[in-house]
C-alpha cells in the first residue's frame, strides 16, 4: 500500500511545489493534509506559473486525484478562487478530480478579523502571520467551536452556527481590540453561496484514500509548510498551527500508518525564512541580496503567499539532522543548486556553538532556544558554470558534485535528486555512492 510523503525540511519554501509535481507524474492520488491558505505551492509548466494554496499542486496533470484533507482550515473564497484559476487555465478541478474532508475545519472573515487583530495588538512582538485566519481557525477547532466542512451541507444550521460565530467574533473585536465590528449579513449570505458551491466536493475521504492504498494506488502526501514550523517540533513560538511532520498524515487524513513507502524531504541548496524568529546562518547585505534575487521571476525568494521578501542564509546541517529524525526521512531531494552558480566558495553549517563555547551537533533543548547559539561553518569551493540546462550528474562541475555528497554526509541521507531550475525537466538524479 504506497503512501508516499514529501515534506519541507527547514522553514518551508524548499520548493515543494514543483518536486510535487515531478512526483505526481506516477501518482493516483495527491492529498493534502495540514494547515491552510498560508502555504504556497508554485509549479512551473512551460510559460504557464500556477501558485496554488490549497489545492493539491499535483492536480495539474490530469490523471490524478486531489484531496483535501481534516487537519486542513480552509477559507472557502480562497478556495474558489484557486479552482477558478485552475479552470481559466484549462484544467478539470470538478468534485470527481478534488474532493474536501467533511472534517476539515472553515476559516470565515471573523477567523480573519481576529488574526490581523491579534497579531497589531502584539506590536514589536509580532510573530509574523500572514493574517489569513490559519491560527483563529485551530484555536476554535481545538476548543470544540468552530465550523467544518460538514457544517455546509445543511445551509439552515450553517447560518445559525455562523451567526453565534460572527456575533462572538464582533464581542471580541470590541471588547479585546477596539476594532470595528463585521457586518453580519454579507458574510452570512457569501458562505451560502460557497455552500452551495461546495457540498458537491464533500466527502469522507479518508475512506475513499484507505481504499485507494488497499487497491494498490500511489497515494502522495504533500505537506505545507515546513518542519521547523511545525506546532510541536518548530521554533515556537514562531510557527504555523498544524503539525507539518510526516507523522501529521495520518492524523490529518485520517489514516493508519501501515502504509508508508517512503518519506522524501525537499531541502533548499540554502535556507530561507519568511516572518519573524531564530535563524542561525542568517545572512544579509550583498550575499543576502545575491541569494534572494530581485523578485523578478517566480524562482526568487519571495514569498508565495504574503509576497514579503524571504530571509536567506546558509544551509543549516544542524537543522537538517532534526528534521530527519522527526520526520523519519529516507531520502532528499535537494532544490535550487543552480541559484549556488557563481560563488567563489560556499558555507555550510555542520555544528552550532553555545554561549560557554562549547560546540554542539545537537541543540540542548530542540529548537526552541536556537537564539543560544551560533553556526559553526565548513567552507566548500564553489562551482561558475551555469546549471539549469544540465540534465545528467555527470555534467555537473566537480564542486557541485561535491557540495551534493557533502550534505549527504552531513544529513545522513541520500540525496535521490537535484533540481537546477523551475521547470518539470530542471533536474538531475542523483546515483548513489
């Protein structure tokens, strides 16, 4: 029963998306199964950049199945524009292509009103949200009073629970905030009409992907975020509100854990951080800037959801080790080497060192206190040769050859394969040593 789960080792942004969509190729069935509209997925096909939130970025080739899972929140505009745009663009997201978890939970303008709200309220101690409703949305969903999916199928009792939810809402903004009230009756009447949209594509999906598996279909999981913003393992409290690890299937798509084939996490050749919160190799300046690019084109480091420009650094092996042993990963497939084109010499962090000066290979206390210490770097040569049309690992420069065996070795992982550009072809597999 093949479940394969792709996860984003570092703070998400590894370029997910389109590993996604490389795997997806031999996949039946493409699943989501945590957090919200806050991740972004870009997948480029050709001259076409599809940036999905939602939806399943494996749903852009046409034999696969999207699903959405119950340890989702999903804003219901968010979602209907996604499909909308997918449709514009020829692509079939009718309810026999992408199915919605009755379970998953609704972020409404309220769950809105209240993180944008929250997160001024913090002033200099802002965490970095994007403001779409993700953390409201769970806090309900964990206290037992929010709305589901299954709310929308019987439009009467989804008005009276919305109503109660809004009204409740507006008490907070007022009291708590001093913020302008929402104005019930558009709200009310704009999820009716997502309601009616909707109840076509709700269904019980964990039965229908337990089927799927014992029929012998490839099932790929495809995470959001990544494992350092993790609820329970990231650098809290700067991180998302779902469990991003690979553990976090099961429980968000309401399925055993017999079934895994393999665990593969997508790490960038470099690191990145979007919003507030610990970052050991950080850099800025004009390495910074080099690394980042200009926001020209959908490669560069900016986010694909907020937009904000991305903190960039060195990668992290440190990092890199936690996210292997909480994710149980079997294999990396290494994003973006080509950006690492034209540098002179290039560093790696492979050790941190505490404040007594001693030096650690494993934070004290996860990586919650990661402000404690500072990176310890080997510096590798570096490789001029541009990379994105190479498509064998044997036309690799020898230092890039070597930059990908050494995070091999400090990782404890294969590396299956290295992407050199955004396009579906840009990538190189990797034989093993």
């Amino acid at each position: 029963m093949p479940l394969r789960i792709l996860v984003g080792t570092q703070w998400g942004d590894e370029g997910k998306g389109r590993i996604v969509d490389l795997m997806s190729a031999e996949s039946h069935y493409v699943v989501r199964y945590n957090g919200g509209d806050n991740a972004g997925h870009t997948v480029t096909v050709g001259k076409q950049t599809f940036k999905l939130h939602l939806v399943p970025s494996g749903i852009i080739h046409p034999h696969t199945i999207g699903i959405l899972g119950n340890g989702l929140v999903i804003n219901p505009r968010s979602l209907l524009s996604e499909i909308e745009m997918l449709r514009a663009a020829g692509i079939e997201v009718s309810p026999t292509r992408l199915k919605i978890s009755f379970g998953a939970h609704l972020i409404t303008q309220g769950h809105i009103a209240l993180d944008k709200a929250k997160e001024l309220a913090r002033g200099k101690g802002q965490i970095g949200t994007t403001g779409r409703g993700i953390g409201p949305a769970y806090t309900d969903k964990a206290s037992r009073s929010g709305l589901r999916i299954f709310d929308l199928l019987d439009l009467n009792q989804l008005v009276v629970k919305m109503r109660m939810h809004l009204e409740q809402v507006n008490q907070i903004l007022l009291s708590q905030f001093k913020a302008e009230p929402l104005a019930l009756s558009p709200i009310l009447e704009e999820m009716l009409n997502h309601a009616r949209f909707l109840q076509p594509y709700i269904a019980d999906t964990g039965a229908i992907l337990d089927q799927a598996l014992r029929d012998n279909q490839i099932v790929l999981a495809e995470g959001a975020q990544g494992i350092l913003l993790d609820i329970d393992h990231g650098s809290y409290p700067f991180v998302t509100s779902s469990n991003v690890t690979a553990t976090g299937v099961f429980s968000g798509l309401g399925i055993g854990i017999r079934v895994v084939e393999s665990v593969t996490g997508a790490t960038k050749a470099f690191q990145s951080r979007v919003g507030a919160g610990p970052f050991p190799t950080e850099l800025d300046g004009e390495m910074a800037t080099r690394l980042r690019g200009t926001g020209a084109n959908p490669w560069d480091e900016f986010g694909t959801t907020t937009g904000r420009p991305r903190r960039v650094g060195w990668l992290d092996g440190v990092l890199l080790r936690y996210a292997r042993r909480i994710n149980g990963l079997t294999d990396l497939v290494l994003t973006k080497l080509d950006v690492l084109s034209g540098l002179e010499t290039i560093s790696v962090c492979n050790a941190y060192m505490d404040e007594q000066g001693q030096k650690v290979d494993t934070p004290a206390m996860g990586v919650c206190e990661l402000e404690r210490y500072q990176p310890v770097y080997t510096q590798l040569e570096g490789w001029q040769e541009n990379l994105t049309g190479l498509r064998s690992w044997t036309d690799l420069p020898e230092q890039a050859k070597v930059y990908v065996r050494f995070v091999e070795k400090i990782s404890g992982l294969p590396v299956s394969m290295v992407s050199v550009g955004p396009e579906r072809s840009q990538i190189i597999v990797v034989p093993r040593e």
